[in-house]
C-alpha cells in the first residue's frame, strides 16, 4: 500500500493568552469601589423603580470612574460638557414619571458617559467614524472580562494579589459570622430588628445582588481596559465608495418627486400657519394628525437617505462632489420646511382637542430632527461638524428639558386649566389617570365639578387609587384612618421617591382627611369588580 507524501504543512499559530493587567492600589480600590456600587445600583437602581434611588446609584457610579480617570488626562471642555449632561439628565428620575422619557435619559445619559470618559482618556475625538468607534471600543471591553478577574489575584509573575487574600480571609469568617449573628440577633431586640429590615425579603435581594456583581465585571473590565489603553478600535475602511453618478441619480429622483410634491401641497402646507383648515370635508383632527404623522416619517426617511447618501459616495479631497451636495442640500431644508409645517399642525391639533404625552413628544422628536439637519448641511460644507457628537448633545438637551418640565404634568395641567377655561367641552379623565402621578391631583380637584358625569368617573378613579394603586391591603381595612393610609403605603421605600409620587400621595392624604367617609362609601363598587373593567 502506498502511502501519499505530497502534502501541504499548515502553519497553526499558537494561542497566544492576553497579558494581565499591572494593577496598583488604586486600581484594587477600584475593584471593590466597582463591586459595592454595582451591587447598590442593581438593588436600588435598577430593581429600585427607576427614581431616587437610581440617581444616587447612577450618580456615584459617574463618580467612581471620574475619580478613578482622573490621573490619566486633564478634564477638556467637551469631555466636562458631556459628563455634566449625563448627571444632569439623571434629575428626570425624581421629577418625572414618564417612561419614554425614563428609557431614552437611560440610554442617552449611558452614551454620554462612554462619550466623556473616552474623549477624557483618548483626548477629543475627531469625525463621525471615530466617534461612533467609541462605542465599538466600549462594547470591546468586555472581552477582557476574564483577564482583568485573574489579574485581581494573581500578578504576572504568579504571586498573588492582596485581594485574593482578603477575599480568603473574608471566607473564612463565613462560618464564624454564621454561629455569631443569630446569637446577637436573640440577645438584643435593636439588632434584630436592624437585621430584620436589612434581611426582609432576603431572597430577592439576594438575586439582585448576584446581578449587581455580575454587572461589576463588567464596570471593572471596561475601567482597567479604558486606563490601560487595551480596547479595539474600528479599523479605517478599504471602500473607497460607489460611483457618485448612481447617487446622484437616485437623489435626483427624489428631489423631483419632493420639488413637485411641494408646490402641488404648496397651499396644504402653509394653510397650517394661518389657523384654517383648506376648503373641503375634512376635520381639525383629520388635517393636523395626517399631515403630522406622516410628515414624521418621511423626516426620518430623509435624515437615512442623506446621511447614507454622504458617507459612501466617493469623495474628492474628504468632500463629497458638487452635485450630491446641492442634493443633500436641498433634501435636508425640504425636510426643514416640512418639518416646521408638521409642528404648526400639530399646534393646531392641540388647541383643539387638548395636549397628549405623545403629541408632546412627538414635536419634541420633531424639534431634533430639526436640529441635526441644521447640523447636515452645515456638515456638507464644514467638515468639522460633528453630526453625532451634535445629536447626542441635543438628544441630552431635549431629554432633560421634558424630564425637569415634566410632560405629564404640563399635560395634566394644560387639559385641565383648558376645560375649567371653557377651551376644551369636556376632559378625559381616563387619559388623566393614565399619566400616573401626575395625574392624581388634577383628578382630586375633578370630583368638585358640576358635571355630573364627570364627577362620578373622577370619583371612581380616585378609588381605584386608593383601593389598588397607592395602598396595599385597603380592601381589609374599615376605617380609612390617615395613619392607616401611611402604614400602608405601597411605595415607601427612599429609592422609589419621586416629586410627582410624593405630591400624589400628599393630595391623597389630604383629600382623605377632608372627606373621611369618601373611600368607605366608594368602596362596594369594587368589591366584586376588577379595577380592569373601569
């Protein structure tokens, strides 16, 4: 049998284990600092109800990293005004209940952060490419996870750290603690009712606090890989770009369609700036919620298509060519104009059937789209505009203006102060109840009208408040006593502390001391009815 000995060696490249990181005291201090806040930001931040207790959180968390940063690199104007923005936007959580506005001051504050400690660590960084490569750089980090865990305890020439030795002693003390506590516990009834609060619910606080810890590995990796400089970085493109004339051809198709849309909508358009509808069957509601909507998606359409349109057509010195700027140009102040058309409408909507958390903020969103186009055009003639770094800062803005003004609230209060003004016929009580907090009081002061029908809807809801939303266990209880009222509140921890949800309860109880008998006579209507049904 013959055997074939004409093949091709394969060169296999050894594995080669990535460095450890040379840790100092600061960095060990780090660590520990990482692990306490994280474990304090997942039990009152994140499983805290999104108030009070994840500012504080969020808050100490900026915190540890600019204290643990600061050595690196002095502070530059635009890695402060990031970091300012992103402890700013954390206020909303105490000043709003709003849960879009919640969600996008989450994500927002987290980009802003990352934004701030890269530029702190990497100085500025210039163009749109690099900036977002930041957010690549931060993802990258967690790839070192498990390095920057081994080199907590062990160096690189194999001897162990400090803190692996305090983690063994710590062990150690487990069983002594375990014998110890509950003697201490059953000789003194201060400590065991200390204890008792610590340990209430003990096996939830447990499972947020092994969440917490293993968010810490990830606050440590990316703390260790940021100040030794140990993340990836999106590599610069080989595309060179597609040829300018498909793009010009496709923009232009698109400039027609718009430039002819334009002047046949021409008096559509601009009838919204003076306050009358155009002639024909159509209603207010019809004529702005149309024109709004749809105008805010072709907005949208046209900040992908402009900003696509840029980044891969073949440039000439870093600039794109004359024709596909005129093009971009002339979508982007199409998108201006309609832009501020859609707002006048929706404008129009709002006096005429009241002001909606979604119509709020869909001009909000309206007024950023604005502002990154501005920030387009002027990109297509200086390249030093930052369209990224731009939208994120005017996102930051926006987002901290609707928090600290509060949405529900300006709501709340312009539909009620509209219909006592006699703007609005009538007032939606439902669509008061459901802006949560801020809502409760505007109800409260609603079980004073003369209307009748809304006096017994407002009345109902504000049962359902008492009965199901605010107190625990009312359903039991015969007197409705304030102080009944308060050992029952379902919300009474300091990390679910907001000013609308304390304002709420404050009317709550003040209504319940002015009217005693309220919820007692209001109650059978629900005991054999599910609060769902209203």
């Amino acid at each position: 049998m013959e055997t074939n000995t004409n093949y091709t060696p394969v060169n296999v490249v050894p594995y080669k284990p990535k460095p450890l990181f040379e840790l100092t005291k600061s960095d060990t201090a780090f660590s520990v600092c990482a692990v306490i806040i994280s474990i304090i930001y997942s039990i009152f931040g994140i499983f805290g109800g999104f108030s009070l207790g994840y500012l504080i959180s969020n808050v100490f968390l900026i915190f540890m990293f600019a204290f643990y940063f600061k050595r690196q690199s002095k502070p530059q104007f635009f890695s402060t005004l990031c970091g300012l923005l992103a402890l700013g936007i954390n206020a909303v959580f105490i000043t709003t209940t709003n849960g879009s506005v919640r969600f996008f001051s989450c994500l927002i504050s987290f980009l802003l952060t990352l934004l701030c400690f890269d530029n702190f660590i990497n100085g500025t960084s210039k163009g749109n490419r690099k900036t977002v490569g930041i957010f690549y750089s931060a993802l990258s980090t967690t790839g070192n996870i498990a390095v920057s865990l081994k080199s907590l305890f062990s160096s690189k020439n194999g001897n162990k750290q400090n803190l692996g030795k305090v983690l063994v002693g710590i062990v150690c003390a487990i069983p002594v603690l375990l014998v110890v506590v509950p003697l201490l516990i059953s000789s003194d009834d201060a400590f065991r009712g200390m204890m008792t609060n610590i340990f209430k619910n003990t096996f939830s606080t447990i499972i947020k606090a092994i969440f917490g810890l293993i968010f810490s590995l990830f606050v440590i990796s990316y703390g260790f890989s940021l100040k030794n400089k140990r993340v990836s970085k999106i590599e610069k493109a080989k595309f060179g770009g597609i040829e300018n004339v498909y793009i010009i051809s496709f923009l232009s198709a698109i400039g027609v369609c718009y430039l002819l849309y334009l002047f046949s909508q021409l008096a559509y358009f601009f009838s919204a700036f003076s306050g009358f509808l155009p002639k024909g069957q159509i209603t207010y509601a019809g004529y702005a919620r149309k024109g709004f909507f749809e105008m805010c998606v072709i907005a949208v359409i046209n900040l992908i298509l402009v900003f696509i349109s840029l980044l891969i057509s073949k440039k000439q010195k870093g600039k794109a060519c004359i024709p596909i700027k005129i093009l971009t140009t002339f979508i982007s102040i199409f998108t201006l104009i309609i832009i501020t058309t859609a707002i006048s409408k929706m404008v129009l909507y709002i006096n005429a059937y009241g002001m909606t958390v979604l119509r709020l903020t869909t001009s909000a969103f309206m007024l950023f789209l604005s502002i990154v186009f501005i920030s387009i055009i002027l990109r297509i003639y200086i390249t030093k505009i930052n369209i990224i770094k731009t939208a994120l800062i005017t996102a930051g803005c926006i987002i901290l203006v609707l928090g600290v003004v509060n949405v529900n609230s300006v709501c709340a209060k312009y539909n009620y102060e509209s219909y006592i003004n006699g703007k609005l016929k009538t007032i939606d009580v439902n669509a008061l109840y459901n802006l949560g907090d801020e809502g409760i009081p505007y109800i409260i002061k609603l079980t004073k009208s003369k209307d009748a029908e809304i006096l017994q809807t407002s009345e109902e809801y504000l049962t359902q408040a008492y009965l199901f939303d605010y107190f625990d266990n009312m359903l039991d209880i015969k007197d409705y006593t304030l102080k009944e009222l308060k050992q029952n509140q379902r919300y009474n921890g300091f990390s679910y502390f907001s000013l609308p949800k304390s304002k709420a309860y404050n009317q709550l109880y003040k209504f319940a001391q002015e009217n005693p008998d309220f919820i007692s006579s209001h109650k059978p209507i629900y005991e054999n009815r599910n609060c769902e049904e209203i």
